[in-house]
C-alpha cells in the first residue's frame, strides 16, 4: 500500500470538514514525533480571511475529531506550530502494506502517471571510433536508468542510441586507415584498437606533419556528402565499432530500442528539411563577410542567455554541415517538427537487437513526433543544448521547448589508486580522463578488475561452488557495483571513481545492498518449511512500524524519481532500506522467535526482500542470491 492511499483518506477528511477547498497540499513531515502527514491548510486560509493560522489549525482539529472514527487509517490528529498533523493506524497500515506487496510483487511499487504518453530517452551515443569509457558509462547507466523508472510509471519509453558516423573523430579513423596504413584487422578487439591506438596516434602525428589536418578536412566533407566510397567505408568501419560498443552495453544491463546513424540525416533529407524550416522563420543567415564568409550561421542575439557569444556555425563555407546542423534537425524529428522520414529495419545480429534507421529499411513503424525527449548528454555540451532549445522555442513556441531535456551531467575522472590498478601512474590525487592523449579507462577493463576482485571473495565464502558459478555471479556482482556507484551521487557532481569505496562491505555500495538482500533470502531459505502462523495477532514494535512505512513509501520514491528524473532518488531509498533492516536483523531474532512474531518476521523479511528486489531492477542492478 502506498502512501498514497493514506493521503487519500487524509484528504477525503479534510474535504468534509473544509467543503469550500478543492486542494490540500500534504507533506511528509521531517520529525517522526509529528506524525505521518502534515498539510498547510491553515496557512492557506489565513492569506484568504486575515486569520492566525493557529487560531485556524484548531477549528479545523475541532472539526476533523468529531469525523475522525470514519476514516479507520487515521489514528491521531495534532496541531503543532499551525500544521494539522496526521498519525497512522499501524496495525491496520502494517496489515495492508503487507498484503500489497505479497498480492503484487515485481508490480509492486507500479502507478500511473505516464498515462501512456511517448517518450524517447537518447543515451550513451560513443561516436564509434573508440570503446565505451567509464565516463560514457555514467551516461549509460543515467539513461537506461530512466527508460526503466518512466516505463514502471506507465511511459511509453523508446531508448536511442545516437551514432555520429560523420564527425571530426570518425574522419580521424579513416584517414589512419586510408592515408597512413594502419591494418583493417588486429588481434586487439576493434573498438579497443581504433580508440586507444588509431585515434591517439592520429592525434600525436597531427602536431608534427600539419598537412595531415588538410586531408583530414577533406575527409570530413567526403563523410558529409553521403555520396562516396568514403562515406560508406566510414559507416562500416563504424558499424563494426558500434558491434562491441553494444557488447558493453549489454554487460552494463543497458537495452536499445533505436541506433540512429548521423548520416541518415543527410541522407533522409532531414538536415535539408530542417534548413529550409529555419530559412523560413529567418533563423539563419548566411555570412558576406569577415571569419565567417560563406558560412550559414544563427546569430546569438537570437540565443536566449547566450547572446553576446559568438555566432554559431550551421554550414562551413565549404558547404559540409557541423554538428550542430544535424542535432538540431535531430531534435525536430524527435518532437515532429518535421515527419519522421526514415526507413528502420530490425538488425537481429547486434548483440543487442534492435532497430536502426536504414536506406533499405521497411519496417512498419515510426519513432519520431515524441510527448517528450530526453537527451542525456554531459555538461560540456550545455551550450549546444541550450542553442537547440532556443532554436525549438523560436520554431515551435515555449510550449514545445519545454518537451525537450537535456538532462545533463558531470564528468568521471578515477581516484590515484584506481588509476595505478589500471596500469596509468600519475602524482595526482584524480585523474581526469582525455582521448586525445590516450588517458581513459575503458568500461570493460573496469569491470574486469571489479569482477577479479569479487572473485576472490565469492570463492572463499563458498568453496564448493564450481568456477562458472562464481563466475556468474561475480559479472553480476561487478556490474551492480559499478551501476551503484555511477549513480549514487548527484549528477552535477563529478563522480570519482575508486575500486576500494565500489566494494565497500558497508554503507554507501552496491556491494552492500547486495549483501543486504542475500541476508533476505538467507533467511527466507531456512524458513522454507515454516508453516506460517497468524501473523495479524502479532503487535510490531517501532522497528518494524519503521519498516513497514519505508516499504509503503516505496511508491512515493518512484513519483518523486520519475517526476523529477532522478534515479538517485531510487539508490537513496535502496540504501535506507538496506540500513533499517540490518539494524533491525542484528537487534531482533526472526527464526528463533516465538510465535506469533516468528511468522510476521519472516513475512516482513519476505517484503523487504521483495521491495528490494523491485527498487534494484529499476537502476539496472541485478539481484543475487549468493555472495
């Protein structure tokens, strides 16, 4: 039962006795001692009639106590400090909030506040020259995190994955292996080979042979024609990139619905539609002079905050497009602006099926004109982000730039040790991560690491296990760990990355959480025979009452996630759980108990380790039985 329900009955009572007001704001209050839920009624009303708040907070107490028997959830009643404050029927709440969760299950927790409506989340999008980093990860896992909050919240979720196979990092790629001789093949897997080799190569030999950059421009241009044998070679070398890129993601627990390629902008014509639009509304101009001769810019002073910056480059002088020209065009379809004119064909041989916008695509199906669009992108590209929304505002109206969010984030960099046990050695404290300088810790060496040290752990505790069991369960171990930690803090926060504080036993880990529910279904193991007794006739004491309520208010941590976008709302009551109920393990007995407290224990074991269960799926952790 969520709270929900008792709000209900708190409003339904306020109702009766104040028929004149249609809305009552309710809180949770921050002291225990002041009850279960407190509403600001009395202030409200003062503002209206010129009345002491207090003065009014009594009459209203005086009225609600003659009705109070009819509303069986509400125990006691309060005024403190001008709010009326609401305490529970615990027995009656306890009775219910168990009876929810063991109805309900993996649905528990479930509302309805998407009704339905589409929404399309854009997350990871690596350009395909590299292997997923952690820095990448953080983004993947905010991301898939929200496709899976906003689904259990009854969105009609599509995650995308944004590949840009025409940009100034692939033309790097390409000219390694067109001009410079760098082998099609290599014994180290492809992502890893054209990152950490190709690409930081290419840059070093940019900074002594000049030239190289002039050939790498004309390889840009070739790339953004879509007309080449260059263009193609470039989607190809992409696509095999993409192939491991997706293996990671599927290890980090992370689905697509969509890859859209970059190139199909052009070659769907929706960078074209998209010019003429802005051409339209005299949103962009082309230059006559000074720097930007030739150049089709927006100028700033039509960017809301950025308008004393520099104009900004849509089409170079050469007449090749920049980023900025397709992702605008890209955040079009995404809202409808203009119709969704791609082709898809479902692509079974990823390892990660799904979707991708193709020329000789001809699936039945459409994922443009969304209710709302996500974008998870860093926080280096707000400015872009925010030129993009200015440009949606002036096209569409206020109304239709509020549909799209970039939901940005900050960056990961690596604690000194965590960087040594991955081979780079530094005197600084954090290392921050540069692909052009060959500094960056791919996700795969990340979790491989984790998993080696979870290893050690999970062959000492269970000895008699064979090597693929503690292998299973070490990977799923690693990537929970690493989920947790990605996404434990806020995500204006730069997120340092150590393998110590990841596998902490205690406290603030995934580690820990999963340690928490293997203590669950431990005990639910041992008490498979049990015959469950009356547990009704059983009276909880304070750390049980404690319980129950964290476990009610198990559905509000979801409104408030999916409201606000915040799966750190989720690892936040993920931890608190974890800390009520090993606090209440070591304190109370459940298997040697007497009756009838030995059968309400292990049923209340059974919903904490159901509700646990529940909150982990929604950030990608997976749940084990066995550590």
């Amino acid at each position: 039962m969520s709270y929900e329900i008792l709000y209900g009955e708190v409003r339904k009572a306020l109702k009766e006795v104040i028929p004149s007001e249609d809305e009552f704001y309710l809180e949770k209050p921050l002291l225990e001692e002041h009850g279960d839920v407190a509403t600001t009624i009395a202030f409200k009303l003062a503002k209206k009639i010129k009345k002491n708040p207090l003065e009014i907070a009594n009459e209203i107490y005086s009225k609600l106590i003659q009705i109070k028997e009819k509303y069986p959830l509400i125990k006691e009643i309060k005024v403190i400090n001008g709010y009326i404050n609401f305490y529970v029927n615990e027995k009656l709440f306890t009775k219910l909030v168990i009876e929810e969760i063991l109805s309900k299950r993996k649905e528990y927790g479930k509302i309805n506040l998407g009704n339905g409506k589409k929404v399309l989340i854009e997350h990871t999008n690596t350009n395909p020259n590299k292997a997923i980093h952690i820095g990448h990860s953080r983004n993947t896992c905010l991301g898939d995190s929200l496709s899976r909050i906003l689904k259990f919240v009854n969105y009609n979720v599509y995650t995308l994955n944004y590949i840009d196979d025409t940009g100034s990092q692939m033309a790097d790629i390409i000219l390694g292996f067109t001009k410079l001789g760098f082998p099609l093949e290599s014994q180290i897997r492809f992502d890893k080979y054209c990152g950490d080799h190709i690409y930081v190569k290419v840059n070093e030999l940019y900074e002594t042979n000049k030239e190289l950059l002039v050939e790498k421009q004309k390889i840009i241009k070739e790339i953004d024609s879509q007309s080449t044998e260059i263009a193609e070679f470039t989607r190809n070398i992409a696509r095999k990139v993409l192939y491991y890129q997706l293996q990671t993601c599927l290890r980090l627990g992370a689905y697509f619905d969509l890859i859209n390629w970059e190139s199909d902008i052009v070659r769907f014509n929706l960078l074209k539609r998209t010019l003429q639009i802005l051409d339209e509304k005299r949103i962009i101009t082309k230059e006559t002079e000074e720097e930007n001769k030739g150049c089709i810019v927006i100028k700033s002073k039509l960017i809301k905050g950025h308008e004393k910056e520099t104009d900004q480059v849509i089409i170079r002088s050469d007449g090749s497009s920049t980023y900025l020209a397709k992702d605008i065009a890209y955040a079009f379809w995404k809202l409808g602006i203009i119709k969704d004119e791609f082709k898809y064909k479902f692509n079974k041989e990823y390892p990660i099926p799904c979707y991708e916008t193709d020329i000789e695509g001809n699936e039945d199906i459409k994922f443009g004109g969304a209710d709302l669009a996500i974008s998870v992108i860093d926080v280096r590209q707000t400015r872009l982000q925010d030129v993009i929304k200015s440009i949606i505002s002036l096209v569409g109206g206020e109304e239709m730039a509020k549909r799209y969010i970039h939901y940005k984030y900050e960056l990961v960099a690596l604690s000194n040790k965590a960087a040594k046990e991955l081979g780079y050695h530094t005197e600084s404290k954090i290392v921050h991560m540069s692909g052009r300088k060959g500094i960056y810790f791919n996700t795969d060496d990340v979790l491989d690491k984790l998993k080696e040290k979870i290893k050690q752990i999970v062959k000492k505790n269970n000895p008699e296990k064979d090597e693929k069991w503690v292998e299973e369960i070490s990977e799923k171990v690693a990537v929970s760990a690493l989920r947790y930690a990605l996404l434990k803090l806020d995500n204006d926060k730069v997120l340092v990355f150590d393998f110590d504080e990841t596998l902490r036993l205690e406290g603030d880990s995934g580690v820990y959480v999963l340690y928490s529910y293997v203590r669950t279904k431990g005990i639910l193991r041992k008490v498979r025979e049990f015959k469950i007794g009356n547990y009704e006739e059983y009276i909880p004491n304070d750390m049980e009452v404690k319980i129950i309520k964290k476990l009610a208010w198990f559905t509000e941590a979801v409104k408030i996630a999916a409201q606000n976008l915040q799966p750190q709302i989720i690892i936040i009551y993920i931890r608190d759980l974890c800390d009520l109920f090993n606090s209440y393990y070591e304190k109370y007995p459940v298997i040697n108990s007497e009756e009838p407290a030995r059968s309400f224990r292990i049923i209340l074991v059974e919903c904490v380790s159901q509700v646990l269960e529940n909150a982990m799926n929604l950030v990608g952790m997976t749940p084990v039985e066995y550590l």
